[in-house]
C-alpha cells in the first residue's frame, strides 16, 4: 500500500523504515528536510517537503499517517489537511494523544467525509526490529482496509482493534498508566536492595535477568533494566529525574471521573513530581514542625540572612 509519513521523528522515522522494508511505498514529510533527505537517499522513501505535495504524491483513498507530539502541532496539520484531502481519504494518529481529542477532531472531519483513526502505539526505539504493539479506534470498515499496513508494522497478534473513535488512545493512555505503577514498583524494589546490608554483594543485572527466568514479575522493563545495570552497575551517571509525557496523568483523570480508586498509578505518577525536586519547600515545612512540637533536630543549611 501507499501511505504518507509526517513526523520523522525516532518512532515516526523507525515506522517509515520499517513499512519501506515491508514492502510497501512511503511518501515521506518531516518539518526539518534532513530527516525526509535521509529517508529518500537512505531507505528509499518519496520525499515530501510540504502537506500539499504529500497530497499530490498519494493515490486516492489517500493514507497519511501523523507521528507528532500530542496537542496543537496535530490540530495544525489536521487543519490543513482538511483542506486539502478529499472524501474516503484517511487520517492515521498514530502519537500519544488524549483520546476525547480523538472524538473531536473524528467529529470535525466527518463533515469532509474525510475519515479519522487513532492508533495507540508502544514499541519505543526497538519497534523496527520486533514491531509494534498498536491499539486502534475508529471506523471497523476502515481499520480493516489498513490491515496490510498494520500487519507491517506489528508482531504477530499485535493489533487490535478497540472500538469507536478515541478508543485505540484510550487503551494506550491505561497501558501506560500501568506502565507508571510497573516501573516504580521496579525501581522502589532495587532501593529496597541497596538500602539492605547485603547491597555490596548484589548484582543488580543478574538480578533482572535472573527475575525475567519464570518469575512471576517477568517482562520486558526487566529485560531493559538489566541492559541498564550491565552498563552501569549503581546508574551513577544519570540523575534519578523522571519525567511525565501525558499518558499518566490523563489515565488518573479518567480515574477520577469513574469513580476507580488508581492507588498505584496515582502514587507514581506523583514520585514523578517529587523526582524533580531538590530540597522541596514542603519537606522543609516537615522539618520545621517536627523541631517545634519535639524539639526534634534539624539539618541547617548554614546559610546567613
């Protein structure tokens, strides 16, 4: 099949090469022309350098696919997009987006009867190789005219479809809600680990690998963990400063609204917060109370006023 590629990004490009390897023709669109350069030399791509000559490039019913960061950038180029597709034609958002953002923008090109699919996808940087999980909301009869695109880029049994518009990213949004409470529970255990008296003699990478043997708490985040452990045995090099992308905080949003008690993803999603933090005002405010009511002692900054 023919579909266009905008946002050549790390997953947008990996995708596009990935599609180009499984035999299908890519007509490829980046902001910056280095990346869409790179893809013609390089993968064999069908550059584009601008939506209208994406447009021209394709054949009707034409497929563009969008991989940008969640928000304005994806209403911008939706925008202009509308004005230049025609009837039956497909737009793909395949990045991180809120999925009430789906419903609207799906409801704003209904009346081009330009037809809207959102995709949730999880794969990160080794998608190229072993593909990609992907979590779709839209038109059925529209999912199923992309199979052979989504059979490219997924491993076996690796798409679903979800349901109506907004589903597929709703889907996304609570697996990386979970994703939020796995990866603290990881890391709260090998604190645990090197708190102990015993740390001098753990190897925290065998201890990943050897989790990810029949254990019960097995997975991928393992595997990556030991990759990092093996580099690095204490991760002495990076700083323990976590970011948030969206996905987190709209899965507890969505919590709240339902009425569902999302201890775990609540509680790490607000670890994030704290990891950005030195020396927090609210932590000082603690010290202070626990010297006044107890005349416990406090750590002095030794700073003179």
């Amino acid at each position: 099949m023919k579909i266009a590629m905008i946002g050549l990004g790390r997953m947008g490009m990996n995708m596009a090469k990935r599609l180009l390897r499984g035999g299908h023709e890519v007509v490829a669109y980046n902001r910056s022309p280095e990346k869409t350069d790179a893809m013609v030399k390089e993968e064999g791509a069908i550059g584009a350098y601008s939506l209208a000559e994406v447009v021209e490039k394709l054949s009707q019913p034409r497929i563009v696919w969008i991989m940008l960061p969640a928000g304005q950038a994806v209403d911008d180029h939706i925008h202009q997009l509308k004005n230049l597709l025609s009837p039956g034609d497909i737009i793909i958002d395949g990045g991180n987006t809120y999925y009430k953002d789906d419903i609207r923008r799906a409801e704003l090109l209904v009346e081009k009867n330009i037809r809207f699919m959102d995709v949730g996808v999880s794969g990160g940087i080794w998608g190229l190789q072993v593909g990609y999980c992907m979590m779709i909301g839209g038109e059925k009869v529209t999912f199923q005219h992309l199979t052979p695109i989504l059979k490219t880029l997924a491993p076996k049994e690796g798409y679903l479809y979800c349901g109506p518009s907004g589903a597929g990213h709703f889907v996304k949004m609570v697996h990386n809600g979970i994703e939020y409470g796995m990866m603290q529970a990881y890391g709260e255990g090998f604190e645990i680990l090197e708190a102990s008296d015993y740390a001098d003699s753990f190897n925290y990478a065998d201890i990943a690998h050897l989790w990810n043997q029949g254990s019960v708490v097995r997975s991928w985040l393992l595997e990556l963990a030991e990759d990092a452990f093996r580099k690095d045995a204490k991760l002495s090099d990076i700083k323990g400063y976590v970011e948030d992308s969206g996905e987190g905080r709209w899965t507890i949003q969505q919590a709240l609204e339902t009425g569902v008690p999302a201890q775990v993803i609540t509680l790490s999603l607000l670890r994030r917060f704290r990891s950005r933090q030195e020396d927090p005002f609210s932590d000082r405010v603690l010290a202070a109370l626990r010297r006044e009511f107890g005349g416990h002692a406090v750590v002095s900054t030794d700073k003179k006023s």
